[in-house]
C-alpha cells in the first residue's frame, strides 16, 4: 500500500462539472466545463449525478411523443463528453466519447447518476485535446429544469 | 511529506466553476471568492477559460491590455469594485473563441489573511460574449 502524499496530492485536481438548477431552452444546450489536457496528463471520470427537476410541458412518464425528441437515440435530456467541442456546432449530431456508462440521462423527473461500479473513463491523449461536458435539452417542444453536480479528476 | 489522516480533513478540494453564460458588455460577475484566514494557504492548480461566442460586430476594449474578455484573479478584497480595471495578479485572457489554461505546472500560492477573488470580465463595450470558466484551488487550513 503506497501513502498519500503532498507532492503526489498537488497533482490530482478534482474538476468541478456543476450546474446550479437552471432553464434549458427547447433545443437547447450549455457547455458545462471544458477541460484542457496536454500530453501526459489524465483525465478520469467516474462520478456525475443529473437531476431533472420539472418541464414547462406535462412529460407523460417515459413514453416519448413521436417527433418530440431531437435525437432519438438520446433520453429527453443528456450529459455528454465531447472532444474538441466547438460551441456552435449543435451537439445532438456528434459523437460522444466513452461507454454507455458515461453518457448520463433522463427522461423522468428524477436524479441519475453515473454507475460507479462501471470502470472510469480514462482518456489519455498523446497531444493537447480539449473535452467538453455539455447538457443539452433533447426535445423541441418543452423546457427543462435541470441541474448536475459532478466531477472529473486530472492527473498532471 | 505525507499527509497523515489527521491533516488530510484540513485540506479542501474548493471549485471555482462558472457553467457557460452571457455576459454582457462591460460587466462581469465573481466566479468564487474565498477568504483566507491566518495561517491557511489557497493554491490554485487548474484555471481554465474558454470564451464559446461574442455577437456580431466590432469590439472595443475598456482596458486596451487585457483580452475581449477574461478571468482576473484578484486579492485583498478586490471583489469590492463594480466594474475590475483590469489590474489582476494574473488572468487568462480571450479575444477569439478558444479555451485556455493556466500553465498548472507554475506554484500559485496565497497566504491569509487575504481574500481571493475570482472575477470573469466583459472588456468590450459594445458586444456580448459567452464564456465558460473551471477550475480548482486547495485549501489548506
């Protein structure tokens, strides 16, 4: 078993990826952090909780109204990673980095969290490469409370 | 050194994280501020900032040496102006829309008592501006 110490702490940045509950338009999305990583350094992510707090229209339960959803691969709102984000290309059409596990979404009014026993994200990059976590409001016809409290660890 | 677990409560792992929002021109908006009492220590680690988008048009600066917009970090209690002249111990600064990092290679250290404060800036006074802001400072008490 090897110690903690202060050298080896000052190198493990915990990253916030936070959203305080705010109004996501219909069609919408918010670039929550974007993290720079050089070569040689890791970026883990294990832990992100989204919580679907209300919608301006009724949600009938998990059962999607045909034409409601922007992407139907999707749940009506998802957090995803992605990498080399630029802010104005939509974000529904792209593809998101990792597992299933680390695609996290909704489509009730609940709270979702990323399953930890599922083996972190490890991303390593051989040159400097930006990941974006972005939530985007999936359907076209309603507005969503949401708000998500996460984090993402960068060894440097 | 090792860090026993008796010390290891005192350190705190505190964000400073701001999720994408328009600001508008000439404004800004505190990020996070912690005070530092005697004898704690603020490091920063990992500050980034990553300006998404600025409406159309010509910018022009409030303070010609700073970017369109950026983040200053400011201390003893600088959070007190309305509007930041643009004289932070040091700042990531934007023109275009890009993201940038502070080099987390390079100590950063501020000893209490103080106050730090994190303020993201609109240096136009004419356009909007969209921008993102993360990072991480320990605290040790």
């Amino acid at each position: 078993m090897s110690y903690l110490t202060d050298e080896y702490l000052d190198k493990v940045v915990d990253i916030p990826v936070n959203l305080p509950v705010t109004n996501l338009k219909s069609n919408d999305w918010l670039v929550l952090t974007t993290i720079a990583v050089a070569a040689g350094q890791t970026l883990d992510f294990n832990f992100l909780q989204l919580t679907l707090v209300s919608s301006s229209a009724s949600l009938d339960g998990c059962n999607s109204v045909e034409g409601e959803l922007i992407n139907p691969s999707y749940e009506r709102v998802f957090v995803g990673i992605y990498e080399n984000y630029v802010s104005t290309n939509s974000p529904y059409g792209l593809s998101i980095i990792g597992t299933d596990a680390d695609l996290i979404q909704t489509s009730e009014f609940t709270t979702v969290q990323r399953d930890v026993t599922v083996a972190k994200l490890t991303l390593s990059p051989t040159e400097p490469t930006t990941y974006s976590f972005v939530i985007a409001n999936n359907l076209t016809n309603s507005d969503l409370r949401v708000s998500v409290n996460g984090m993402a660890r960068l060894t440097i | 050194m090792r860090i026993s677990t008796s010390s290891f409560p005192r350190i705190h792992s505190l964000p400073v994280a701001l999720p994408q929002m328009e600001l508008y021109q000439t404004d800004s908006i505190v990020v996070a501020q912690y005070k530092l009492l005697a004898g704690q220590v603020l490091k920063i680690r990992f500050l980034s900032m990553q300006l998404l988008g600025i409406s159309a048009g010509t910018p022009t600066k409030v303070t010609d040496s700073m970017g369109s917009v950026y983040l200053g970090v400011f201390a003893g209690g600088q959070h007190e102006l309305r509007k930041p002249t643009g004289t932070p111990i040091f700042s990531i600064n934007l023109s275009t829309p890009s993201a940038k990092v502070l080099n987390p290679n390079i100590k950063r250290e501020f000893s209490g008592p103080d106050v730090i404060t994190f303020v993201a800036v609109n240096n136009m006074t004419t356009l909007t501006a969209e921008i993102m802001v993360s990072g991480n400072v320990l605290l040790y008490s």
